[in-house]
C-alpha cells in the first residue's frame, strides 16, 4: 500500500521533471532520525491548471482508498 503511494508520487514527479526548473532537493524535506523516530517527508508541486478544490478532493479520495488515516 505504502510502496503503490511512492511509486506513484515518483513516476507523478520524475515524469514533470523536464518542465521543472528547481531541483528534487528543493522540494523534498524529510525530518526524524530512521530506527529511531518517526519519518516525516514533505514535498511541494505547483499545478497552475488544476482547481485547487477538485485537486484536494482528488487527494483525499487516493488517501482514504489506501486505508491511510492523517
């Protein structure tokens, strides 16, 4: 469930890298020591075409069909 999440949110960024003029690490942010703490990652993307009401939803219905709770 978690690995379907990353390999989507990586073929979702990889695939728009071209277009992109920042770099991954510009966007990507993890917090937390690993076997130690939790892992927080953050990430950011800018979608000037998509409504921003019909992208959270969007994003709500993929988190609640994987079964994740935030």
């Amino acid at each position: 469930m978690l690995t379907r999440i990353t390999c989507v949110f990586a073929l979702t960024v990889l695939s728009s890298m071209p277009a992109l003029a920042d770099s991954c690490a510009d966007h990507v942010q993890s917090t937390g020591v690993p076997m130690v703490t939790g892992m927080t990652h953050k990430t950011w993307m800018i979608f000037p075409a998509v409504n921003p009401g019909a992208a959270l939803d969007k994003v709500s219905r993929a988190v609640l069909a994987e079964g994740l709770s935030v």
